[in-house]
C-alpha cells in the first residue's frame, strides 16, 4: 500500500515543532528567564500559525484517506485542525505573562502544548478506533503532565494525581469497549463496522458500546463521568484549564460526532436515549452546581460541564443540521471560553486571585479585561448579538426538528438559570463596590491584542454566522452520513 | 457600473464619520470637539457623492442592480423543506438609488446647516463646541441607518435598520435630555412608532409562517425582490395581512393617523434633527417602505384603500392643526404630517411613483422651511410666532427663501410643490388604481379640502413671522411662559441675518425647491428635460398633464391666501377671540382633537392600568413568581445537594465512570 506522506505533513511538522520548542528552550541562555520564556512563546505561536497556514493551503479539494481509511483529511478534518492551532495559538498567547511567573520551565510548556495540539489534530482525523485511542492518549498524557506542572502546588500536584487516576480507569474502560466490539465485528474501522453496530444487538456489543461511549463521556466530562472536572479545573495552571476545557473537549467531541456520522448511515437511532438522558443530566447538574460555586475557576469548570450538555443536545439529533450546530457552537464556544480564560489568566497573574468576589472594580482596573469578560460570560448564557445565542439557537432547533421537544425545552430552562451565574460575574465587576481602591492593571501587547481578538471573534460570530455556517456546513459534507447534503 | 463595495460605502462612510466624532468624547481629545463636525460633513459628502454615483449607474442600461445577497444565518436546513436562509445585501435600484441620492444630499446640507447652528452661546460651559461630538456622532449615525433601510435587500435587514433609524430619532430628539419636554418627547416618539413597529413585526412573522408558499416558488420569503415577484401567486389573504401589517409600521414612522401625536412633539430636538428627521428621512421611510413593497399593496384593494383613506385623513386633519399652531416649528410638524398624508393618498391611489416625486419635492421645501425656522430662532430666540413680526426687515434672505418655501408648499405655479401636488390630486381624480374608485374620489374631495387650509397657515405663519410689527421676540414672551434653558437667552434678540454657513444651506434648497418640480418630472419636454423623467425613471408610469384639477387646486390655494392676508388686515390672524362656534372648534383643533387625552386618560390610565395591567399584576405575583420562586427554591437547594457528591474522593469518582455504564445498558433496554 502506498501512502502519500505530503498530506501528513502539517501533522509531521506539527510533531517537529513540538521538539523545536524543546530545543529552543534548551540552548537558549539560562540567565534571562524572561527574554528566553518570550522567545519560546513566539517559537510556538509563530510555528502554530505556520503549519496551519500551510495546512489551509495544502488541503485535498475532496476527502482522501491515507493507511487504509485509519487517518482521514478531508473538510471536517482541516476546519477543526484550524480551530486546534487557533486554540493553541491563543492558550500560549494567554499564558506568558502566567508562564513567566508561575512555571520554571517554558520549553515543556509550550512544548507540550503543541503536542496535546497534535493529539487534538489526529483525534479529527482519525477513522479507525485505535487510531483515535492514541490520538486520545496523545492529547491527555500532554494534559496530565501540564496540569501538574506548577511543581510545590499541593492543588497542582492533587489534580494530576485525579486526573491520572481517573485518565487511567476510563481508559481501561474504553479499551475494554474498543476490544469487545473488535471481538465480535472482527474490525475496528469506523466505516466497516457501521453495518455490525446498526443490526447486531449482542451484549458484547452493547456493553462494548456503552464502555466506549463511557471512555468518551470521561474526556467529555459528561454527568456521571464528570465528577474529575471540576478539581482538575482548580488545581491546574490556569491556561492548562482552558486548554483542557476548550480542545480537549472539542477534539472529543470532533471524534465523537464523526465516529457517530460514520459508522450509521442514519438508521442508529437506538442509543438517541441514551445520549440524551446524558445531555440532560449533564447540563442540569453543571448548571444547578455552578449556581453555588465562589470561585471563577469551579465556575467555569461546571458552566464548561452545561455547556458540554448544550453541545450534546446537538449530537443527539443526529442529523446534519445537528452536526452543523455543533460545529458551529463549539467554534463560537472556543471564542467565548478562551475570551473568559484570557481574563481570568491575567488576573490570576496580576493579582493572584481567583474568587469570584475578586473581580469587584475590575471595571475601573481595567475596563478591557471587564468589557471582554462581560461579553464572554452574556455570550455563554445565550444573549443576542454574542457567539452563543446564535449557536444555541441552532442546537436547540436541531433537537426539536430532530423530535427531541423535551431536551430542547430543558436545554432553554437551563440556559435561563445559568443567567444567574453568569451575570453575578458581570454584577462583582460592574456594581459591586471592591474592598480596597481598585490599581490600574495595565495589559501587555499580546495579552491586550489576544483579548480584542477574541472579542471579536466572539461577537462576529454572532452577528453574522453565515460564513462560518458554510464552512461548518462544508465540513460536516464529507462526513458519510451527512455527505451530499446542502 | 457601480461596485458592490461603493454602495456599500453609502452606508459606511457615515457610519465611520460618526465613530470617529465620537473620539472626541473621549476627556483627551475634547480639544477637537470643533474637527468632529467637519468630520461628520465629510463622511456623508462622500456618501452622497457615492450615491450620485449610484444614481449615475441606475441611470444605464442595467437599471435594477441588486447585489449578491450574502448567507447571514439559516434558518432549518436549507435543503430540506421549510428551511431557508436570512440572507443581507443590497438593493439598488432607480427606487432606492433616487432616496439615498436624497437621504444623503439633504443630510449633508442639514449638517453644514448645524456646524452654525450647534455652535453654542461664547462662555458656555464647555466651549463653544462642546456640543458637537455628541451631536454630530448621533447625525451620522441616524443618516447610516437610514441609508441603510432604503438599500435593504432583506426584509428582516430592512427591520434592523428601521429599528436602528427608531433609536437614533431617539436620541437626537432627546438631545437635550436635560430637558423634561424633550426627554418626553423623545420616549414618545419611540414609544408611539413602536406600536407601528409591532404590526411591522407581525408582518414578518405572518411572512415566516407562510413562508411555505414562497418556498413552493423557489423564493425567499424575506427578499424583497422576491416578495414582490410571488406577491400574484400568493393566497388571498396573506398579501392584505402582510401589507395591512406593513401599513401600520409605516403610519408609525411616518406619523400617520392615528399614530401622529408623537411628531408634532418631536419639534422639542435642535431645529435641524427636526429638519432632517421630519423633511427627507425617518418620516420618510413610512412612504419609502410602501412603494418598495408596492406590488404587494397592489394584490389587495383592501390595503390599498386602507392607505388611501389613512393618507387622505391625515391630510385633513393634520392641516386642521397646523392653523391653530402659534409655535412655527409646531405649524411645520403638522405641515409634515399633512403633507405624508398626501403622499399616502397617492400610494393608495396606486400611484407609487408620484408618492415618491411628492416626497422629493416635499423634502427640498420642508427642509427649506425647517431651517428658515432655525434661522429665525437664532435671531429671535423663540419659535412662538405670536411674539415674532417685520421680521424681513433686518433678514432678508431668510425672509425670501420662506417666502420660495411657502409658495412651494401652497403649490403654486411653477414652484415644485405645485407639480408633484398636482400629479397626486390628478391621480386621485383618475382613480384607475387597483383600490376602489369611490375611495378615489373620496380621498380626492380630501385632498382638495386640504389644499385650501395649506394655503391659509402657510400664509399665516409667513405674515405672522414676517409682516406687521416686532412684537419683541423672547423678551416679549411672559416669564411664566420660559423654560430655564430660554430664560438664560432672554434679551439676547439681535436683529440681523445668520451667518453664511446657515444661508448657504438655504439657498441651495431654495433654488431646488424652486425648480426641482420641473427639472425631475416635467409634463411635458422642456429643453433638454424628457417628459416625466422621474416617474418614468422610477417604473413607467405617466399621466398626463389635468388642466382641471390644476386650475381647481390654485383657485383654492389662492382663495386660502387671500383668506389669510385678509384677515392679516384685520388683525385676528392669531386666531384669539373667536365668536362661537369656532372658538369651540379652535379649542378641539388646539387640543390636538384630545388624541393624546385619549391615548393617556382612557386608554393607557383606564383601560391598561387599572384593567389589563391590574390582572396581569395580579397573575405576575401569585402564579409567575410562584413558579419562578420554585425554580429559585429547586436550584439553590439542587446545587447544594449536587454538589455534595463533589467530595474529592477519587474512589467515589471512579465508582462514577462504572454507574454511568450502568445508567446507559439500562436506557438501551429501555429504548429496545
């Protein structure tokens, strides 16, 4: 079997850039910690920006499969490639002044940054189970060690032990499912196994499926799944929080949707209960436990657990205009969460504080940070003209077109609720009187430009998705099940 | 042809002149408050250079050039049936290029107008500019919307703009918030074409639930050019609702029966947002969207005469205010209103495109007269006529070019006003629209009445403001009578002309006020003028010149002048002691027929207050709160109870991971 090498390249050069960013950090002089972290920094974002670039101008104009249909690069692959570097590219943007503060050693940072990245990538390519297991693996191991890696923090430290344990069971728990579906179908790859799954109701495929989709709901975080989320979300550096919140899931949920679109080809509508109980609980509890949180981090970590419900409500329409939604939510979603983190990161960093009742007078410390965060948090809870009514607008459509009227009205009930939360953030920084008189927090180029950007996007989004609407639209073509449509 | 990107600076360039006056807010850069005006300026001269272009290119071989519309969101899935995509872009075509051309070009003017006329009292707080920023970032603003409602090429982008033109009037109304009255006034327009707005919005949801029947065709059911392509196809019915729906949002913004109270206040802005605001653009729009949607109207008599009727009451009506007014801006407001009107009636004659000349003609002399009221303010420092008088003394300009603006607005021959007022009536007589023919004459017999007392308070604004005596301008006016703001102008009257950035405004709409009549639609060929330019520009239509009903309406507009002069001589142009009946009469018109009375007293007061809004009060606290205190109840208590699983132990999450395989095999037997 031949295989055409150039279209792995972006994914090769990511995996040399990853080891650049090592080596810079290395041979750089050790006696500058500041210059060398800023350095290695623009190492990685500039690499980031460049394989994506090539990866957008080297694209196949229609899907092609290289070992026997285990990696696909097609339009869904590249446009949540793009989003991945994107996210990466922001995260390392986010996170220098943090880095240069808080961690010792830039280059694993960074380094591993790029290659949970790569992991993110393979996971949304990949077409096969195994192929997506080591994606998968790829992509946690990196989060694991990042998530511990402010060393003499016992939160730090804690986390990644959970995290590792938990990591562990689960995947146990998904290898289980992958080896008993491959014991009575004979076959690992998606679009080989599709015709097994659609009509065999063995209970080695049942249980085989639900430990699978077990494996995915841990990484997902959905409820019962979830309980690791929130202290890993605390203990982690705060930039590793975004990262694990915003590509981590997305690239899950890119596995997921296309393992979904490609092993049915519409008749697979057995486990739609199963899926939508999970949506429903699991954006009933990130949403009811969110109410009570103090600290912004726990917030955001159960806000990121709802919203996994929002977008789950989308994949259990299980049709195209349903796969669009997702897409779409969890672009305008990486926007508005990356916003949010970006304040908190900086605060985290200027100030050293975490608690919500922190960021009373921010409005006057820094109007920016305030503006962006006030747009990404009436974003999450679903207002007009941000990302997040519009993408929730078409998850919920989705649902009820699919039959699905309950989950949608839940789904709205919730989204009313997190209302609550969302604006008691908005109310510390805009109308609570701080403690002590606020001190001007001045923003760095990066930072501030990182900040105006993501505003952007977040509002772009939502004022006029239509372009981002073709290109989901697209993407979510080349899958099996959707291709041919609109 | 023009580029896509260029119409698309129509909209643009003000937008941007008005974001970069608004820097001057900024406490930093409030030394260039002064630059911010000639900014403003700038931006819409290069609008309405753009839209000349525009104009220039409709004007060509392909006259209708609608542009790409873009995906701006979909609705369902557009492959399948009932889905459909929101779609914006442009729409120029001889309709909307002929407005922009005037939106633009009248905003200019007004603009250059206001850097005189906002420039404030020397030693007032702030500086001479300080009012500048706010004030010309609003102008901008308001001009961008409006240019963008006439070029929608969507309904619902349409909506935006219409709701964006809503907020912006505003805002300029309530410029002087400090005001009580003005920031009456200001809630009161917003509120009262909200109303109109309502039935706007059903209008579109009507649209959305039909929308089946566009679909079957292959159209959109919210692009207007293909709105107006089904609009034959269509079942009975859903073109009246539509259009009915679309009516009332026009009668609101264009102050139209019964929804007029809100203009006549609106007079509490600066002199020029009344000038822009109530001469070419927000009222205009009322007019604009029924001609757009025209070939909807056509489809149901029953709108059709429902316009006529509106606009022929209006007129009346209105008229009948604007004699007893004393304040001229108030006299103007009505005039407007009347005016509108008009232009309704010829909609609803189905005569669009005369509608459309009215409403040129009607912009260049309304504006006119608008800022000959400001420049008699500047020098009088009141607007009530009854302390005005020998005012062309010391102001000669502006005394002749309201004298060009009155006798245009009256419809005298060959000033504009006589032909375009002309056409309308001709076509009312004519009654071979798709409305009724008893309507027709109707609203003709209306029309004419209305000619009549147009002539007599056009005249008695013009003798009162300008002939007999002084009678000592704002140091005459009862002290009682002044707000703070006025009381601090007191004594300040100086008897001269306004400076030259205020004449020069003036004079060129005078001479288009003069002229413009015959130079856009001529009846006949003139020179090198082709019959009807304009009408047959917009869509074809022409009708011949009625030496009958012209020679009627200058009977009756010259019996209303001579009525007025006469009673000039005698001194009771003031209107003040009246025998009966009349002064009952007087009474009933100055209060405005009690509408505003009527609208607070019974139905707001009685009707919603102690009524509708009583029970839903009522409903509010004992079921919706209940309801949402449970929600409140289940969720503070549901998180504390959640959350208790939150225990940090990492056995009970992995027990988790194994529950949730459970949970899931037994909702797959459930599901089987």
């Amino acid at each position: 079997m031949r295989v055409d090498f150039s279209l792995l390249l972006p994914e090769m050069l990511l995996a040399g850039l990853g080891f650049l960013v090592l080596i810079v950090d290395l041979v750089l002089p050790q006696e500058r910690p500041e210059r060398r972290n800023k350095a290695v920094a623009a190492v990685a974002v500039a690499g980031m920006a460049a394989v994506a670039a090539m990866a957008l101008a080297t694209a196949p104009d229609r899907t092609e499969s290289v070992y026997g249909g285990l990696l696909f690069i097609d339009a869904y692959a590249l446009l949540f490639k793009t989003l991945f570097l994107g996210v990466g590219i922001a995260v390392v943007l986010m996170s220098v002044e943090y880095v240069g503060r808080v961690i010792r050693h830039p280059g694993e940072f960074y380094g591993l940054i790029v290659f949970a990245v790569l992991g993110a990538n393979l996971m949304a390519s990949a077409g096969e189970l195994l192929t997506a297991y080591i994606a998968l693996e790829l992509l946690s191991f990196c989060l694991f060690v990042l998530v511990g890696l402010t060393r003499g923090d016992r939160r730090s430290a804690e986390a990644s032990t959970k995290y590792i344990l938990l990591g562990a069971i689960s995947s146990a728990v998904l290898l289980y499912g992958i080896s008993l579906l491959y014991g009575t179908m004979g076959t690992t790859v998606f679009r080989e196994m599709g015709p097994g799954l659609a009509i065999n109701f063995s209970p080695t495929v049942i249980v085989g499926f639900a430990m699978l989709l077990a494996g995915i709901g841990f990484k997902l975080a959905l409820v019962p799944f979830h309980l690791w989320a929130p202290d890993v979300y605390e203990g982690a550096p705060t930039p590793i929080t975004a990262l694990v919140a915003v590509l981590s899931k997305a690239a899950t949920f890119a596995l997921l949707l296309r393992f979904l679109a490609e092993v049915s080809t519409g008749r697979f509508d057995q486990w739609q209960l199963a899926l939508a109980v999970l949506a429903a609980a699991t954006m009933t509890v990130g949403t009811l436990t969110a109410l009570v949180q103090r600290n912004i981090k726990r917030l955001l970590a159960y806000s990121s657990i709802a919203q996994v419900g929002f977008v789950m409500v989308g994949v259990v329409a299980m049709t195209e205009a349903g796969a669009n939604a997702v897409l779409l939510h969890l672009v305008g979603y990486a926007f508005t969460n990356l916003a949010a983190f970006a304040v908190v990161v900086t605060v985290e960093a200027k100030t050293r504080k975490e608690e919500i009742a922190d960021y009373a007078g921010l409005s006057t410390a820094s109007p920016l940070m305030a503006m962006v965060l006030t747009a990404a948090m009436f974003s999450l809870a679903g207002l007009p003209i941000f990302a997040g009514f519009i993408t929730k607008f078409y998850l919920f459509t989705a649902a009820a077109d699919a039959g699905y009227l309950w989950l949608a009205a839940l789904a709205i009930t919730n989204s009313v609720i997190s209302l609550y939360y969302y604006l008691r953030v908005v109310r510390e920084m805009y109308i609570s009187e701080p403690e002590v008189e606020p001190e001007r927090i001045r923003l760095s180029p990066s930072s501030a430009g990182a900040l105006w950007v993501l505003l952007a996007g977040t509002i772009a989004v939502g004022v006029y998705p239509g372009p981002l609407a073709a290109a989901v639209d697209a993407a979510t073509d080349a899958l099996r099940a959707y291709a041919g449509g609109a | 042809m023009i580029s896509e990107a260029a119409v698309w600076g129509i909209i643009g360039l003000p937008l941007a002149a008005g974001a970069l006056a608004a820097l001057a807010l900024l406490p930093a850069l409030r030394p260039l408050a002064r630059a911010s005006g000639y900014a403003a300026v700038l931006g819409v001269a290069g609008a309405f250079g753009l839209s000349l272009a525009a104009l220039d290119s409709t004007l060509g071989a392909d006259r209708a050039a609608g542009f790409a519309a873009r995906s701006w969101l979909t609705v369902g899935d557009p492959a399948s049936a009932g889905g459909f995509e929101v779609t914006v872009g442009l729409l120029l075509d001889p309709l909307s290029a002929v407005m922009v051309a005037l939106v633009s070009g009248v905003s200019m003017l007004v603009m250059v107008f206001s850097l005189g006329y906002m420039r404030k009292e020397p030693g007032g707080e702030g500086g001479a500019w300080a009012d500048y920023p706010r004030y010309f970032t609003y102008m901008s603003w308001f001009t961008a919307a409006m240019l963008g409602l006439v070029l929608a090429y969507n309904l619902i982008q349409l909506f935006v703009f219409w709701e964006l033109v809503g907020l912006f009037s505003y805002l300029l109304i309530g410029f002087w918030y400090h005001r009580p009255a003005a920031a009456a006034a200001a809630k009161k327009a917003f509120i009262v074409t909200r109303i109109g707005d309502f039935g706007f919005m059903l209008a579109l949801l009507y649209l959305y639930l039909h929308r089946a029947e566009f679909l079957a065709q292959g159209a959109n059911p919210f692009e207007i050019p293909d709105i107006l392509a089904v609009a034959p196809l269509l079942s009975a019915g859903v073109a009246t609702w539509v259009a009915l729906g679309i009516l009332a949002g026009a009668m609101g913004k264009s102050a139209q029966f019964p929804l007029n109270t809100w203009l006549p206040d609106a007079m509490e802005g600066p002199t020029p947002v009344s000038s822009l605001i109530h001469a070419a653009t927000m009222v205009a729009a009322g007019v604009f969207l029924v001609a757009r949607m025209f070939p909807l109207f056509e489809e149901s008599a029953v709108a059709l005469n429902a316009v006529a009727i509106v606009g022929g009451t209006t007129a009346v009506l209105a008229a009948a205010m604007a004699i007893v007014a004393n304040d001229i801006k108030r006299v103007l407001a009505f005039s407007t209103v009347s005016q509108l009107g008009y232009m309704f009636l010829a909609l609803g004659v189905g005569a669009w495109q005369i509608a459309i000349f009215h409403l040129l003609t009607h912009a260049f002399f309304k504006c006119l007269l608008f800022l000959t009221a400001g420049s008699v303010h500047h020098s009088v420092h009141t607007f009530d006529m009854r302390y005005m008088g020998g005012l062309r003394a010391w102001m000669p300009l502006t005394y002749a070019a309201t004298v060009i603006g009155a006798l245009s607005l009256v419809g005298i021959a060959p000033l504009a006003g006589f032909w375009s007022k002309d056409e309308v009536l001709a076509a009312a007589w004519s009654a071979d629209g798709a409305g009724s023919v008893l309507v027709s004459r109707l609203v003709f017999v209306l029309g004419m009445a209305a000619v009549f007392m147009t002539a007599f308070y056009v005249f008695r604004l013009l003798l009162m403001t300008f002939h007999g005596r002084f009678r000592g301008g704002i140091d005459a006016v009862p002290a009682d009578e002044l707000t703070p703001d006025e009381a601090i102008l007191a004594g300040h009257v100086h008897r001269a002309e306004s400076p030259w950035v205020m004449l020069l405004p003036m004079a060129v709409l005078a001479l288009l006020a003069g002229v413009a009549g015959v130079a856009l639609n001529a009846v006949g060929a003139f020179g090198p003028l082709p019959a009807h330019g304009l009408t047959h520009f917009l869509g074809g239509l022409s009708r011949d010149f009625d030496q009958g009903v012209a020679g009627l309406s200058t009977a009756l507009a010259l019996a209303g002048i001579g009525l007025a002069i006469a009673a000039h001589r005698r001194g009771v142009l003031g209107l003040t002691d009246l025998p009966r009946p009349w002064s009952v009469v007087h009474r009933f018109l100055a209060g405005r027929l009690y509408m505003d009375h009527l609208y607070e007293t019974l139905i707001v007061r009685r009707l919603l207050y102690r009524g509708l809004f009583f029970a839903a009060d009522w409903a509010d606290r004992r079921l919706v709160d209940g309801t949402v205190d449970l929600v409140g109840w289940v969720g503070r208590n549901g998180g504390r109870a959640v959350a208790q699983l939150q225990t940090g132990q990492v056995q009970v999450y992995g027990v988790g991971v194994f529950m949730g395989v459970v949970v899931m095999l037994m909702l797959f037997m459930f599901q089987r």
